[in-house]
C-alpha cells in the first residue's frame, strides 16, 4: 500500500516545499490530503514543480496515492 511518508512525501523536495509554501505544505500530509486533486492537476500538466515536470511513473504514484483514500 503507498503511504504518504514513505512513498509520497520524499517525492518533494525541500525546494519544492519551499516554493509553494505560500499555497500548502507539501511536508505536511494534512496539506497535500487537502490539495491533492490541485497538486495532481499541476503534477500531471507539468507545471509543478516549477523547474522540471516529474516523470509519469512519480505522477502515476501521487495518482495511486490519491485513489487509495490518501493514507498517511
């Protein structure tokens, strides 16, 4: 089963956290729960992170992580 601290959460960089830290805390599982769809939207348009579009198997994951009811 995908859990957010050990599959979703080290896909955020501090970087990442950092640079969106002004809508949500990509560190806190709270945060991303709530923003999940959002953070998906972005994920899979490529335009977060902001530097670089992760590959499709890290969007796939995040997706999985959300269709499993977002464990912690």
């Amino acid at each position: 089963m995908v859990s957010f601290e050990r599959d979703i959460r080290p896909l955020f960089r501090p970087d990442d956290a950092e640079a969106m830290s002004w809508a949500f805390d990509l560190r806190s599982y709270e945060d991303v729960r709530e923003h999940a769809e959002t953070i998906y939207e972005r994920l899979a348009d490529g335009s977060m992170p902001c530097d670089e579009s992760w590959p499709d198997e890290r969007v796939e994951r995040f997706r999985g992580w959300i269709d499993a009811g977002m464990p912690p």
